[in-house]
C-alpha cells in the first residue's frame, strides 16, 4: 500500500469534507475499499468527483436525501455538494473500487450537484466504461496513463451528454439540491430508525430521545429531510426490504417482521403501493 492509499483509507468518515490528494503529474486517484456497517448518517463529500463501482456485496447508499440499495455491478457517479454513504449488508463480504478525479484538470465541466446510481442495465455503456478504466489505472500497463486519459475524457463527455438529456427530460435523479449540514437531532433520530434492533418506531419514541415534542419532532425533521418522518421510516423499511428480496433466499414473511413492518398484510400494502408490484413479483422481476 502506498502512502497516498494509507491517507484515504485511513479517513474516519462523518459528516465532513473530505480532501483528495493526487499524484503529480496524473490528477487521478484510485483505491479499493471494503463498506463499513458504521451509521449511514456518518456522511461525507470530497473535493473531486467520486466513480464508485461495486464489486461485491450489497447493502444501502445515501446519496443526499435519498436512500437507495446496491450490489455488485453497480456504478455510482457523485458530485462535490453531494453528501454520501454507503452502508454494507455483509462488510466481510463487500469490495468496492473508488477513483477521483477533478473535470478542471481535464479541462471539462460536470455538475457538484450530480448523483448517479446505475447497474448494467440501466445503463450498459456506463458499466463498460468504468471498469476498464478501474483496470487500466490499476494493472498501469503500457502507455496505461493515455488510455486512461482517453477513457476519463470518454466517460466525462458521457455523463455530460446524459446528463442535459436527462434534465431536457425533467428526470430529477440525477441532480440533488446542494448539500447542507442536518440537524444533529435529526441525525440522531436517523441513526434511531436505520437500526430496528433499537425497537424506536413510533413518533413518540423518536422524538422523546432527541428531547423535542412530537409536533416540533414532526416539523424539524420534514424541514431537515423534506419529508416526514412516518414516510422516512417506511421507504427505509422498503428500502431494506428489497436489498432482501434481492440478496437472499428468506420467506417473504421474515423479511417483513426483520424489516420492522407489524404485519404481512400490511408489507404488502406498503410495497405494493411504492412499487405497483408485490414484493415476489418484485423479487421476480429482480433476481
């Protein structure tokens, strides 16, 4: 491991900005880096754009407000102003490469607000791209820093072109409002619903340990999150409970009392009215 490695690995993430350092003469950084199971509301940024590509594993990713699963084979794309996290299902078996890079440094421009998290599917060239160049800048075989050159203007000329197609399209998915720092009471009562072990699911439980009234509990969080915190719980639960659907071979029934959901009957309901598919026609359609 090279010193550089030992800066970015060595990183304890908060809620921070974080600075890249990169080598002289080749402005791009690239390591690999196992997902921790630290809480999902210990966010950071960087200073660079970050290309995150999944190798193994699964788990959930906060990029800015919003809460997403992943597994391997994914690709994420993030902005300066976007604060992120990725929080691993099984952190013994979960391996993703991150490279940075500055677009000034390549004289091109990508916007700080830019989230993007896509697999093969969603969108194949992408998916190409982004694991040759992991490849090419980690083997550094002959003439490895023109390829990668060509590579990184490729997938920068990319993005560009989807994202103006996109915002022509009024797709919001792919920009974020600029970051700004959450209420530390309302961090904690994230951290409170991302671990069910902890039993807090009402309203009244959440917000006697953040020391507010229910009603003051019920406006901070909607003013801090852009919704409330009833809708923040259940997407979370479905979030989690389509990382299972996905990932394991568990009944049905078990993944919604592990989700934190009272009922069957009442899972289905949720997730059926989030996703217009039951959870197996879902897991179908998935897998």
């Amino acid at each position: 491991m090279n010193k550089e490695n030992e800066k970015i690995e060595n990183l304890k993430f908060s809620y921070s900005r974080q600075i890249i350092t990169f080598p002289k003469g080749f402005p791009i950084f690239l390591f690999d880096y196992q997902v921790s199971k630290d809480p999902l509301t210990m966010l950071h940024c960087h200073d660079a754009v970050e290309i995150g590509y999944c190798r193994h594993g699964n788990g959930l990713f906060v990029l800015g407000n919003e809460i997403y699963t992943y597994k391997a084979g994914d690709i994420t794309v993030i902005g300066t102003d976007i604060y992120h996290r990725a929080h691993a299902s099984e952190p013994d078996d979960d391996l993703w490469t991150f490279l940075y890079f500055k677009p000034e440094d390549w004289n091109m421009k990508l916007p700080a607000t830019m989230r993007i998290l896509t697999d093969k599917t969603g969108d194949p060239e992408l998916a190409w791209l982004i694991p040759v160049f992991c490849r090419e800048v980690t083997e550094k075989s002959e003439n490895y820093q023109s390829v990668t050159r060509g590579l990184l203007t490729s997938i920068i000329a990319y993005l560009q072109r989807n994202l103006v197609q996109n915002e022509k399209k009024g797709n919001p998915h792919h920009y974020d409002s600029p970051a700004i720092s959450l209420d530390m009471r309302i961090k904690h009562a994230v951290d409170l619903m991302i671990e069910p072990d902890k039993g807090l699911t009402t309203i009244q439980q959440l917000s006697d340990k953040c020391n507010m009234s229910p009603s003051y509990f019920r406006q901070l969080f909607k003013q801090e999150l852009d919704k409330s915190p009833k809708d923040f719980l259940i997407e979370l639960k479905l979030k989690k409970s389509m990382n299972l659907l996905r990932n394991t071979n568990k009944k049905i029934v078990d993944i919604a009392l592990d989700c934190g959901f009272n009922s069957l009957c009442s899972f289905n309901r949720q997730f059926k009215k989030k996703m217009q598919l039951s959870p197996l026609q879902w897991k179908k359609k998935n897998t």
